[in-house]
C-alpha cells in the first residue's frame, strides 16, 4: 500500500492533478508519514493552501529522518550520502517555495498571488 500511494503521489504531482493528491495525501494513513515522496506531496498542497506552518513541520520531519541515514552512508563512503543530499536539497527548495508564496501572498507587496 505504501509503494502504491508514494506512487500515486508521483503521478499526481507530475500531472498538476491537486485532487488527485489531495485524495492520496487522505488515503496516507500516519505510518506512511515517513516516506519521502508522500512528505514531498504533502508539502506542495500544504504550500498550495497557503498553510506555511504545515510545510515547515513536514520539512522537519523530513530533514530529521534523513539524518540517521546520511550519518550511516556517509561513514561507509561519501559517495553514499549522495542521494539524501539530493533528498536534502528538494526540502530545502520546498522551503524557499513556501517563503517565496508566503511573500507574494502578503498584501502590499505589490506582487500577483502564486
């Protein structure tokens, strides 16, 4: 079920289709909270709504499940940290995403809402 939903995440957030991620973001039950993917989805809609407290408890979350492997890869090789820099690095767009609509969205700001 799991594979099924962060799957389901993939393909909505690639096609543009916010029901679709919203109904898989419902269907996510608490153990799947740790999935990446499933985090990444959340985040955008959260980002979508306008709920910027939301987005940094997922991104939180994330960046503390991702240490325990990075500390684990990193004492084998460097080159095994690699893709939870990459993993990394997205929730640190995320984030920047989330600032930038937060902005744009401030009244008097003379900028168009996202």
């Amino acid at each position: 079920r799991r594979r099924i939903c962060e799957l389901g995440v993939q393909a909505a957030g690639v096609l543009g289709e916010w029901d679709a991620l919203e109904c898989v973001r419902m269907c996510s039950s608490q153990h799947l909270l740790d999935s990446f993917d499933i985090t990444v989805g959340r985040s955008l809609l959260d980002i979508r709504k306008r709920k910027p407290q939301g987005v940094k408890k997922l991104l939180a979350q994330a960046r503390l499940q991702l240490v325990s492997p990075v500390i684990a890869a990193n004492m084998e090789s460097y080159h095994g940290t690699y893709p939870y820099l990459v993993k990394l690095q997205i929730l640190q767009e995320i984030e920047e995403v989330s600032t930038l609509v937060q902005r744009c969205s401030m009244p008097g700001t003379g900028e168009r809402e996202a």
